[in-house]
C-alpha cells in the first residue's frame, strides 16, 4: 500500500463522497468530539479493496490503497498523486485514534454516521 499525501480537502472529500453513492461500505469512521472538525479518517471497502482516507487541519488529506484503489479513484477524477510520508495515516496516529471507531464498526447505523459526515461538511447527499 501506498499513501498520497497533499490531496485537497475538497477533493478529498469528493473521492468520499462519489465512493460512497457507488456502494463502497464504511468499515471505520472516526467519531471523536472533533470529527470533521480538525480531524478525520474513513475507511471504505469494496470488493476486497480498502480505502483508508486521512485528514487534520493543518495538513491536507492522505489517501492510503494499492494500486487497484488508485487506478479506481483515477476514474473519479484524474489527478497526480503526489506519494509520500504520511502525517495523519501513519502507525502512532491511526493506534491512538482507532479504538474512539469502535461505536461505527458496532453501529448498525453507518449511513446516518454518513449522512452527518457530508452534512457537517458541507457536502449534502
């Protein structure tokens, strides 16, 4: 797996958004107090691929898959990826934030997590 690293929020949040509205399944979604707030991370699955989406407000987001999943978000919306040393999707960050996902891989309600996600930012579906 590969992660690319400065991707725009917006763009980052598109990649989210057209994933989801094609049946992609949210495995995890954080859910702390600052959730889309000044921090944030998705991941998605699909047929045996698995997207993990990164975000904090001082960096730009990061997007960590093989190569399938880069060859799937290209259709999306081409774009360079630019790929290198994660800040929000590395070891230490994702061992800090990942227990505060256990209330959405036990929810049995992961489009109403989502609904709120895209409304808190700004992106309704």
């Amino acid at each position: 797996m590969k992660t690319a690293v400065n991707i725009n929020y917006k763009l980052w949040r598109k990649y989210i958004h057209e994933l989801y509205q094609k049946d992609w399944k949210v495995v995890e979604k954080y859910c702390a107090y600052d959730a889309s707030i000044d921090f944030d991370f998705i991941i998605l699955r699909k047929n045996r691929i698995t997207i993990k989406f990164g975000w904090e407000l001082w960096n730009n987001g990061e997007i960590k898959t093989n190569s399938k999943g880069f060859e799937i978000l290209n259709s999306i919306h081409d774009n360079q990826f630019e790929f290198g040393k994660p800040k929000v999707l590395n070891f230490k960050t994702m061992l800090i934030t990942r227990p505060v996902t256990i209330f959405t891989r036990l929810s049995m309600n992961k489009r109403k997590l989502m609904d709120n996600f895209f409304y808190f930012t700004g992106n309704k579906i």
